[in-house]
C-alpha cells in the first residue's frame, strides 16, 4: 500500500507540473481543446447523416452509436492524456542515450516512461464522452442498472489498456529499429477501423483479426455494446483475457528490451 501511495504521489505531482507548464501556452491549450471537440463534432454528424438514409447499421442506431463515439472519446482521452505523451517520447530516449537516466530512478521505470507526461487539451475528450454518453441514454430511455455501469467501466479499463499496449509494444521496437514512426502511423491507422465504427460493419477474418489479432474492436465496441445489450458475456470475457495478455506481454517484452539496452550500454 505504501509503494502504491508513493505512485500516486509521484503521477500528481507529474499533473501538477504539466498543468502549470500548460497555462503558460494558453494559446496551444486551446487549439488543442477545439481540435478534440471538432473530431468528435465530425464523427457525430457523419454517423447522423449516414443513419438517416438507412436507419442503422447491424443492431447499432443513431444514439447507440453516438454512445459508442462517446466510449471511445473516454478511452481515447485517457490514454492520451496520461500515457501517449510519455511512451511517445521512448524512441527519443533510446536513441539520444537518455534512456539511462530513467533507468537511474528510484521508481519502476517502465511506469515513468509510460506516465512521465499529461496532456490537458486531450483530457477534454473524457469530459465529451461522458457528455455524449449521457445525451445517447437520455434519447435511447434505457433503464440503466448498477451492475452494468460498473462493468461498463471496467471494460472501459481494459480497453485503456489494450490500447496503451498495443501502442507500447510499437515504440519497444525502437530498441531494435531506433525509428519507429512509420509503424506508429500504421497502428494508428488500424485503430481507426475500430474506434468509431460498430463492430457489426466487419465480418469473417477481418472481424476476427480486429478482436483477436490487432485487438481494436475490443477497445470501444465491446464496452459499449456490452452496456447497450448488443454483445453479451463473451466479449465481456473476451475483454478481460486479452486485457491481462497484453499488458503482460508489454512488460516482458519492455523487461527483454532493457536487458538489451543495459548489454548495449556497457
């Protein structure tokens, strides 16, 4: 408990600091914080124009979906306020050595990688998501029940960590390649088939690829369909096994790559 406290200590101290460099560049802040709102904005009024002209897409409505954009901005924010930033910077500190001095510190360095930055203009997207998301059940008069918000909420948890994962494995391959953006934009890109997008628009091997291989549909589909009664207890499951997976094979493959770089450093 005490080295947890001391974790949490240290990641409010890193979101105080970044909060107080923020306000000097207030400017930035807020073009970040209208380039957030005018994604959402975008995806939103696609979907609404594509579901007027066809009602909706496999078991997903409009107000389904826009639940949907609005787990997915959840998720997407806080991934990217907390750890984007920071494991974004890992190719950067492998290839100018300064990796070492991360090394040096009195904390598990895979956490200060990871959490050694906040970003308060992509934060707003957590804030929209809830906003989205209370705007879709409003409109939809679904009654809602304890259990499933909790649960909804822990997916929303292992999606988080599905998508920092695969986003860690990716900038791990710098120990080997040193640059590694190419691949970074190439991740991004599956991504977006799964971000905003009902998981009944893929079928057959692309489907399962996006569940199974490159996990994306996991990410945000899943919490939310499994809060709308769209998917059931499977994909709750699904969920949790490749949540644990590939968060485990992130901290063996970051253990491996730092023994590496440690042989390489000597």
């Amino acid at each position: 408990m005490k080295n947890i406290m001391r974790y949490i200590k240290f990641q409010k101290s890193i979101i105080k600091f970044c909060l107080i460099r923020e306000m000097e560049f207030r400017v930035n802040l807020i073009i970040s914080f209208f380039t957030v709102f005018l994604a959402y904005i975008t995806s939103a009024l696609t979907y609404n124009v594509i579901l007027f002209n066809v009602g909706s897409i496999g078991n997903w409505g409009y107000y389904d979906i826009l639940f949907l954009i609005g787990t997915a901005a959840i998720v997407d924010g806080i991934f990217m306020s907390f750890t984007y930033f920071g494991i974004n910077q890992i190719p950067d500190l492998v290839g100018s050595g300064d990796l070492d001095f991360i090394m040096l510190k009195p904390i598990n360095s895979m956490f200060l990688v990871s959490f050694r930055s906040f970003d308060l203009g992509t934060f707003l997207a957590i804030i929209i998501g809830f906003i989205s998301n209370i705007i879709a059940i409003i409109n939809m008069n679904n009654s809602i029940s304890f259990i499933n918000l909790i649960i909804y909420y822990l997916m929303i948890i292992n999606g988080t960590i599905i998508l920092y994962a695969l986003f860690f494995l990716t900038k791990c391959l710098a120990f080997k390649f040193i640059r590694v953006n190419g691949l970074n934009n190439l991740v991004w890109a599956i991504y977006e088939f799964g971000r905003r997008t009902p998981e009944s628009v893929y079928k057959g091997l692309i489907k399962f690829a996006l569940i199974y291989i490159f996990p994306v549909l996991v990410v945000s589909n899943f919490p939310a369909g499994f809060f709308l009664n769209i998917l059931g207890w499977k994909e709750l499951l699904i969920s949790y096994v490749i949540a644990i997976m590939i968060l485990l094979l992130s901290i063996v493959t970051w253990n491996i790559s730092i023994k590496k770089y440690n042989i390489a450093s000597s």
